[in-house]
C-alpha cells in the first residue's frame, strides 16, 4: 500500500516536473513577442502612402475602398492600415492583380460573418472543397506590422459543429482566412492571423513565400463548437517557403504542406493543441503524383497536441501515389503530445464505401489495419531524420513514444533517429514502434505484433497539460 502509494507519487513528480517548458521558451504571447519582437522594414521615405478610412462599427463595409486602396498603392506604394482602425471585408476581393506593394496593418482587418453571403460568394478551390474570403497573388507583395487578420470565426465553428470536412455529404463550407494564388515574392512579417473560419492559410502554385515573427489562434467561446481544421500553413505546388519565429494556438496542423513542395524551412516555432508539423496528407487523388521534398525544420516546441513530426500518406481504393524525401525534424521539445515521430501510411478518406460506417462518426484520420492492407499507401518515404528529440509524451500509448507505419506497396528507407530522448508520463522505458521500414533507424524499434509493443501500449497513463499560463493576453 505504502509502497505503491510513493510509486504513484513519484510518477505523479516526475510528470509534473518534466511538464514545465524549458527555460527560455515563451509560455504567452507577451513573452513570445518580447522574445521575437517585430522588425517592420525600415519606412522607405520614396514609397508613395495610400490609407483609407477605417470602418465606423462592425457592419460598414469598406472592401470597396480597401481594394481602390491597393489599386493606388500598387506598383511601389505602401498601403498603411493604421493601429486603432477596423477594416470591415463583407465582399471576396481578387487581389492577384499586385506588384510591388506593400500592405502595413498595424489595425484590424475583419470578416463579416454573414456565413450564408460568403458560402454563396467566396471563391473556390476544388482541393478538399476549399473556399476563400480574398485571394492574394502577384510579385513582391509585402504584409507587416503588428494588426490583426481576423475571421471572425466563433459563428462558423457554432455552425459546423458536429460535422466533418471531408464527408461526401458536409455542405457546409468555411472559408480560408489567407489564400495565395501565382503568388512570387510574398513576405508576411508580425502579424496575427486570428479565428480562421476553417485553415488559416493557403498558398497555391507559389515561390518565395515567407512568414517571420507571426502569430496565430483560434479560440472558442462556445464549449460546444471547437475552432476545426484551423490549420496554420497548408500549400500545394510550392517552392522555397521560410517559416521563422512562429506562435501558434490552434485546432489543427501547425504546418502542414500538401501536394509538391521542394525547399521548405522552418525555424523556431511553438504549437499549443495542435496535430503537429505534418508532412502531407499526400496521395489523396487516384491518379495523381504528388512529392514533399528538401524540408528543414528546427526549434521546434510542441505542446498539449496529438503528435509533433508527422508524414501521412493516404491509402485506400482511390488513392493516388508520390514521395516524400529528404526531411528533418530537429530539435523537437515534446509536452503533453501522443506519437512524438510518426509515420502514417493509412490516412484514409472515411466518407468512402470502404470503411465501417461505425467508424465515419470518428475523426478522418483512422488507423484501419484491415482497409490499410486491402489498399495500401503507394507513397515512397526516404531519407527523413528526427534528430534531438526531448521532453515527454501524453501517455496516450503507454510507454510508445514514436510509431512509423511504412506501406507494404511503397519503400521506407533511409529513416534516422539521432539523439531521440523523448520519455513517457507512464514511467518504464520509452520505446519506438516500426513496420515495414527498410533497414535500422538507429534506435531500438520494435514490430506491432511483438509482445514488448503490446505491452507498452497497453500501459497507458495521462499526463499533465504541459505549462502555458491558463489565461492568455490573446
Ligand atoms: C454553441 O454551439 C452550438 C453548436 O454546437 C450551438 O447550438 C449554440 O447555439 C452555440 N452557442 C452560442 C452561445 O452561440
Ligand atoms: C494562376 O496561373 C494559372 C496558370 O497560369 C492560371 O490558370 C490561373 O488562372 C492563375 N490563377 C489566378 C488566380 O490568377
Ligand atoms: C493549449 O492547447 C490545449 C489543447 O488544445 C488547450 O486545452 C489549452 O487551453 C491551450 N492553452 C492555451 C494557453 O491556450
Ligand atoms: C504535382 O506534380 C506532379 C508531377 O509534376 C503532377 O503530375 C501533379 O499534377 C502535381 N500535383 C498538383 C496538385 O499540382
Ligand atoms: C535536402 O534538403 C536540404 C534542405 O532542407 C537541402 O539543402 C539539400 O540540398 C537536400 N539534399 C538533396 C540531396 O537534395
Ligand atoms: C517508389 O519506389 C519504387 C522503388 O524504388 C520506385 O520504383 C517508384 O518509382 C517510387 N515511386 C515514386 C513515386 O517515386
Ligand atoms: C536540442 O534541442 C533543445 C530544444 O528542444 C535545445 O535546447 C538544445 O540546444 C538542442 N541540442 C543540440 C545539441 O542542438
Ligand atoms: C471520398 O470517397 C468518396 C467515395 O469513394 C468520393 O466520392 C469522394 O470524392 C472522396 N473524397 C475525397 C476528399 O477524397
Ligand atoms: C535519398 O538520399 C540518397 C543519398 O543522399 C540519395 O541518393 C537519394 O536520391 C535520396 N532519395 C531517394 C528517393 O532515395
Ligand atoms: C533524457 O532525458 C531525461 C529527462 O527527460 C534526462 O534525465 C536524461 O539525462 C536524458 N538522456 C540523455 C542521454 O540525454
């Protein structure tokens, strides 16, 4: 009794004690950005300045005025969008038209949530039923400032709620706060990108694109209605992308490439109650090629979320096939997270015929061990490291810190682990689970099937929400 009454006890210290961030790390915003200040571009005296009027309450639309704004600011100019102010966007605006431009928001851009007008009138992307509030493209296009884009999101996720976004019968839409188009050259510096109705931002046949010192949430107010698929990043057809110094608090993926992209690096960035920094989902369409190469990430803290390094690969009978080669993961802080390195080659599309419909209920990412080997992923997965991985897990899976999953159609190989110290909240020794990976990863890894996974998984605990102040300044 005694005995393990200071076993629990001890389990109970060491979870708490490895909860705390380490020292340094931002727990809020406030420190976040005393931390990674906001560095405006020097006010270049030459550029011509543009301002419009901001809107006088929450129903006076000036999106007219706002797009005449950067009709006149375009090609050299600087559109200044000053603190204090609220910019009222009630219409979809095209913005593919800039050039050289620059948009200084120290004030407030927001949507109306006039959820049936925009369902009717946003634009549209055919992948995963995207819609649009504006769309962003051209050369040399640059945000900054310390303003806020915000979606205006509360009446939207209270609409939603209960739904899925890729069931074949959901009609309910939700539009992408940010959404770039053929853009080259876009730089987004300071800003909050706040209550995205669905992802936060999208970025479509793009090079250059960078996004320094920003910060992101969705938050509820309505216990009932959670802010989803509020994703931070998502692209497709991208090149050359910089994430440095970024905050983010959101529902979703924190960063999540999609179909081909090369050359991506990400510096720096906290993710509080996020599904990780995902590679993918990739392979979703029968028929179609589709790759993620050349990805550098480091400095990474991830908090109270699902899981923190993630490639997902779809499977199942409409699949289509690709790659995702040459990726590293680096310096990953773990609290209060499920797998800490995850490979996924069974993301499947539920609304299919293929699933058990008790299974349709649940969330879109399911683990099918059946459907999985009837269909599986035809995603290559090679050359990928996860290197100095710290802190501890959710205990969710025992005392499995790490799973990879590799298809039996497709070849995993050239999989790394270096420096892999990731502990679980269930005490015992922490262990990695591998199927179908091509040659060692450099750490001990063990099959699904064998009795020491068995029993890992099976010694499940919970842990403690890993530190941020409860109430946050945002
Ligand atoms: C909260 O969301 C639910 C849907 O889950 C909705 O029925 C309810 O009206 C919302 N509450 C408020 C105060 O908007
Ligand atoms: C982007 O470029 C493609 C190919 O040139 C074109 O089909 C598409 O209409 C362009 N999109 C926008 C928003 O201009
Ligand atoms: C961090 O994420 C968790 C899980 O979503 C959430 O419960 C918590 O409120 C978030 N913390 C802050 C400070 O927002
Ligand atoms: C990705 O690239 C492949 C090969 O170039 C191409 O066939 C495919 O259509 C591209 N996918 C998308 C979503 O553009
Ligand atoms: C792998 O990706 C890194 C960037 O993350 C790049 O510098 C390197 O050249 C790539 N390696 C190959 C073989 O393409
Ligand atoms: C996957 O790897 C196999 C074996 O090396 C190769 O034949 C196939 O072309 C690769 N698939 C892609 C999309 O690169
Ligand atoms: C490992 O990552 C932690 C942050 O998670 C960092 O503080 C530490 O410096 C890294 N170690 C090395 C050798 O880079
Ligand atoms: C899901 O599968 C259904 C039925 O097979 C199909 O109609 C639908 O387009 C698929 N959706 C996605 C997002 O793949
Ligand atoms: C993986 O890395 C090796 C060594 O850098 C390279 O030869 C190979 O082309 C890379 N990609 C694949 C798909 O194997
Ligand atoms: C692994 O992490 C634990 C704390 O989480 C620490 O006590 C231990 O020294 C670390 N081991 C190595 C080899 O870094």
């Amino acid at each position: 009794m005694k005995k393990s009454f200071l076993l629990a006890l001890a389990l109970i210290c060491e979870a708490l004690a490895s909860l705390e961030l380490p020292a340094g790390a931002p727990r809020s915003i406030h420190e976040f950005r005393k931390r990674h200040p906001v560095q405006p571009w020097a006010d270049d005296p030459g550029r011509r300045l543009v301002t419009i009027r901001p809107s006088a309450n929450d129903k006076d639309d000036v999106s007219d005025a706002f797009l005449q704004g950067l009709r006149d600011a375009n090609n050299g100019g600087t559109l200044f969008l000053p603190g204090g102010g609220t910019f009222v966007i009630g219409k979809p605006l095209d913005l593919t038209f800039l050039q050289d431009v620059q948009i200084r928001l120290d004030g407030e851009i927001k949507f109306t949530d006039d959820t049936p007008y925009w369902q009717k009138n946003a634009f549209r992307h055919p992948f995963q039923n995207s819609i649009m509030f504006w769309k962003w493209g051209g050369k040399n296009v640059r945000i900054f400032g310390d303003g806020v884009l915000n979606g205006n999101g509360q009446r939207w996720w209270n609409e939603f709620s209960g739904r899925e976004i890729l069931d074949s019968t959901n009609d309910y839409l939700r539009p992408i706060l940010f959404y770039a188009e053929n853009a080259t050259g876009l730089d987004i510096r300071g800003i909050h990108f706040k209550d995205s109705p669905c992802w936060t931002t999208f970025f479509v046949r793009s090079k250059d694109i960078s996004l320094t010192d920003v910060v992101c949430t969705a938050e509820t107010k309505n216990a009932t209605a959670r802010p989803k698929n509020t994703d931070f990043f998502d692209s497709l057809n991208v090149e050359r992308v910089r994430i440095e110094r970024a905050w983010v608090n959101i529902g979703d993926d924190c960063f999540s490439p999609k179909s081909n992209a090369t050359d991506l690096y990400v510096n720096t960035m906290y993710c509080n109650g996020t599904h990780g920094q995902s590679m993918g989902s990739i392979g979703q369409y029968a028929g179609e090629m589709s790759f993620i190469r050349n990805v550098h990430m480091e400095n990474v803290w991830m908090l109270n979320g699902q899981h923190a390094a993630r490639l997902k690969s779809w499977a199942g009978p409409d699949a289509g096939y690709g790659f995702i080669d040459n990726i590293t993961f680096k310096n990953f802080w773990n609290g209060n997270n499920e797998y800490t390195a995850f490979i996924d080659s069974c993301y499947f599309n539920v609304s299919g015929h293929v699933l058990p419909k008790r299974l349709r209920l649940r969330r879109v990412l399911q683990i099918d061990t059946a459907t999985c080997a009837r269909y599986p992923s035809r995603v290559n997965i090679t050359n990928i490291t996860f290197e100095n991985f710290s802190g501890t897990t959710s205990g969710k899976y025992g005392r499995a810190v790490g799973r990879l999953t590799c298809s039996p159609n497709a070849v995993c190989s050239n999989i790394r682990f270096k420096n892999f110290n990731v502990t679980s909240p269930c005490g015992g020794s922490p262990l990695v689970i591998c199927d179908g990976i091509k040659g060692s990863i450099g750490t001990p890894c063990v099959s699904s099937t064998s009795n020491e996974a068995k029993s890992a998984l099976a010694s499940k605990c919970t842990a403690r929400m890993a530190s941020l102040p409860s109430a946050t300044p945002w």
